[in-house]
C-alpha cells in the first residue's frame, strides 16, 4: 500500500462523463490498496472564461488590488472541480472530501496570479487519509498569511500536486492529462513527435522553462527539490486497465542519467511565443550601459530573457532583448520615458512577433558541432536567426513568429528525434 498522488488537468476534467470516469479511475486505485489524494483542475475552458469576466470589468490588471481580486475568481474553477469529483467518488461508493487551498492549509506568498508555495499542513489530510477517505484537494489555488486566496499562475495544478506529494512524502506523483506521455515535442505540432518513455529531471526543466507547457516549471523544480518520482500520463486510456500496465505507461522523470538517455544528443525542443523583442539601436557603448537600460526594467519587475549586445562602431552599439508579450508596452513606455532622454539619440523600435525555438539535450554536453547543425538547418529553410542564447545543455534561438512551425519540425527531422526517442 502507498500513498499516490493524481492530478487531472482541464480537458481530463472536462464534461460529468469525464469526471465519473477520473473517479472510476481513482476508485480503482484506491481499491487496489492505496491511500489516494487527487488533484483537479478547473473543467476545460474555465478558468479562461473566468479572466475573460475579469478583464471585461478591468481590461488592465495591474495593481496588486486588482490581482487579488483576479485570484479571488479564477481559483473558483477548481473549487467547482473538486466538489464535483468528490461527488463522483461518493457515487461510486467510495468515502471523499474536497477541499479548497485555503482548507488545507496550503500556504503562500502574497504574489497574486503567481504564487509561491511557502508550506503544506498535513495534518488535515493525514487524518482523512488514516480513515479511508479519498482526499481531493483543489489545485492551482493557495492562501496567503493574511487569509487572501492567491493562485499559482497559469498551469499551476500540476505544482499544487507535486507540492502536495512533496508534502505528504507521496510515493509518486501521476500527472494525467490529454497526452499520454512526454514527447519529444509538442505532438500538436508535430505530427511524428515520440513519447520519450523517461526524460531526465534536467531535461524536463529545460523543456518545461523554454515553452513546452505539458508540465508547469514550477512543479518539475518543486520535484527536483524533494525528489518526488513524477510521471506524466494519459487520463484518455480506458480506466479500468490493467493498474500495473497504467503505473508503467507515460513519460517517467528520473534523477539519474542512464546510458540509454546519453545517446540522444537533443531530446526534445521546446518553442515558445509569448515574447517580445526590443531593441535600442546606435545606445553610446560605454560601461554601465547595460545597466543604464536593464535597470530599470528590473525595478518595474519584469523579466528578461535573451540579450545580445553587439559590436560597436564609431563608440555605438544596437543593444536588444527579450520580455514576455504580456509586457511589452510596458517595457517599450519605460524605456522611452525613462531611459531614451538619457541614450543620446539611440531609436527604440520593438517586434513583439517573434517566437523561441530551442533544442535540450543532455548529450549536448559532451557533443560538439550541435549548434551548428540546428543553425545548418534553419539556414537550409531560410529562417533568420535574430538571436542566440546557449547554456550547457540547450541553444535556443529567436526568429520571426511565422516560421515556428516550420522551424519546430526542421528541427525535429534533422535531429532525428521520430527515431530516437528514449
Ligand atoms: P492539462 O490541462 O492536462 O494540464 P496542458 O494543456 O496544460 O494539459 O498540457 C498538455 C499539453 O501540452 C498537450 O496537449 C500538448 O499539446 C502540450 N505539449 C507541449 N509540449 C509537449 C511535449 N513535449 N510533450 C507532450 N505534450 C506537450
Ligand atoms: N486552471 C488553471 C489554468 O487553466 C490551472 C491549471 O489548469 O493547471 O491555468
Ligand atoms: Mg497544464
């Protein structure tokens, strides 16, 4: 007997069908001899429809009052989830109790529309758990120390469920969801993409961080942290298949890096298009300019991510980088107020239709010449590079939006990842 955590994301939740059929799933478990604690996500659609009232009230939420307001609505999908599961189970003969974030205790930053997990009490679901209840607690959802609800950001379930397997010391923690496993990319996208049987945690950091959205980064950190065994699997399978096949099936994340997964130089690529590119042409290229621009970009609390800055001539030099899209008015006012009066004549010009692809790999750490094919391929396409950024066992590069696709299965072919999965 072992205590399971399962988690259903949007789609597996559904429809009343699909629900029953998550419940006749997690009975199944349950009566197999499991302690099991299940964590919903709103019904599909939801917590979209929800921000879409918001933002008809408030089309800019901005203030950290209105953001309270936001979590106050959004994390009502879940809640609706959890009852309705816990309704399901009861049908099915099983004892269940839902909770909400706030219930359980799970405690959080005041970061509202992003929170931060700061601690689980366990005291509550021990106690179900010891009297035989499935115990459905809601995702996505948390409370701040002032009693505020605040949510996890977008895809959040999959961190509450993984917080809450580290918290109970889970023996594993199954994400289902409308995939059945981790691919090599975004099979929506590429028709030929492959399962990877298992991926490393280091993999799947990088993939989950670069765009890939079948896990959320912070749930893959919050598993590398305390070590909770993650699967990602299908919630589309008949449920009442065989519970060992079921527990072998999916994309494993593991902590050790075997010898088969060395052989794949590039395990996957990711692609994201929630950026934006920004750049200050002819800024005086002097010490301290970096700063000069990024500094205050940092105070307004915005991420950066790609910058290249390049060679200067006559003392000049065009400086650019990358902010999410959902930032980047805020970031081109902000410059023209408070950093072009002091740039001597430099000219702001933006692109918020770019994208990122990138390619992860460990095996890159010990092959040479990866890059280069990735910048071989996309020439042979005709894609233009306008950025590069590398670290030890990924290279992303920046290119116009358009050519995603295209990119995305060039890549694909060329690394030969519909052959080489794990
Ligand atoms: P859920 O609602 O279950 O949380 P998500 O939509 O958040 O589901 O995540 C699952 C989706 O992630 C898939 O439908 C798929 O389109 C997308 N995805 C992106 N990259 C990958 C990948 N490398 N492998 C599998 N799925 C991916
Ligand atoms: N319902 C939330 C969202 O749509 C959380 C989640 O699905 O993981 O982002
Ligand atoms: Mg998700």
């Amino acid at each position: 007997m072992a205590l399971i955590v399962h988690k259903y994301g949007g789609t597996s939740m559904g429809s009343p069908e699909r629900i029953r059929n998550v419940a006749k799933r997690v009975a199944k478990w349950a009566r197999a001899g499991h302690q099991m604690i299940v964590v919903p996500s709103a019904m599909s659609g939801e917590t979209n429809r929800l921000l879409g009232l918001a933002k008809e009230l408030s089309p800019e939420m901005v203030t950290p009052s209105m953001l309270r307001e936001l979590d106050m609505i959004a994390s009502t999908g879940e809640q609706v989830s959890v009852g309705l599961l816990s309704l399901a189970l009861q049908a099915e003969g099983m004892e269940a109790v839902s909770y909400a974030g706030w219930q359980v205790p799970i405690r959080t930053d005041s970061s509202f529309t992003k929170a931060r997990i700061e601690s689980i009490d366990d005291s509550r679901v021990r106690a179900d758990l010891a009297a035989g209840k499935v115990v459905v607690i809601t995702g996505f959802q948390g409370v701040d120390a002032d009693g505020n609800i605040s949510t996890l950001g977008r895809g959040g379930s999959d961190t509450s469920a993984v917080a809450v397997a580290a918290a109970l010391k889970a023996e594993e923690c199954l994400i289902y969801t409308d995939v059945d496993g981790v691919y090599t990319t975004d099979p929506r996208i590429v028709a030929e993409a492959r399962r990877l049987h298992t991926i490393s945690f280091e993999e799947m950091l990088e993939m989950a961080s670069l765009g890939s959205k079948v896990l959320q980064i912070r749930s893959v950190e919050f598993a590398g942290k305390y070590r909770v065994p993650l699967r990602v699997l299908s919630s589309f399978t008949p449920w009442d298949i065989d519970i060992d096949e079921e527990a072998e099936s999916g994309t494993l994340i593991t902590f050790e890096e075997d010898e088969k997964m060395e052989q794949a130089v590039v395990s996957g690529i990711a692609f994201n298009r929630d950026e934006a590119k920004i750049s200050l042409l002819g800024v005086p290229d002097k010490p301290g300019i970096a700063f000069h621009i990024l500094g205050p970009v940092a105070e307004a609390n915005i991420d950066v991510d790609v910058i290249i800055q390049n060679v200067s001539h006559d003392g000049r030099t065009d400086f650019s980088f990358t902010v999410h899209r959902n930032d980047y008015q805020r970031t081109m006012d902000l410059l023209k107020s408070a950093v072009l009066p002091t740039t001597g004549g430099a000219e702001l010009t933006g692109d918020p239709k770019i994208c990122k692809v990138s390619i992860v790999g460990i095996g890159m750490r010990s092959h040479v010449g990866v890059a280069s094919k990735m910048f071989r391929a996309l020439a042979e396409e005709g894609i233009n590079i306008q950025m590069i950024s590398t670290s030890e066992i990924k290279t992303s590069v920046v290119i116009d939006e358009k050519y995603m696709e295209l990119a995305v299965r060039t890549l694909h072919k060329a690394f030969d990842l519909e052959q080489t999965g794990s």
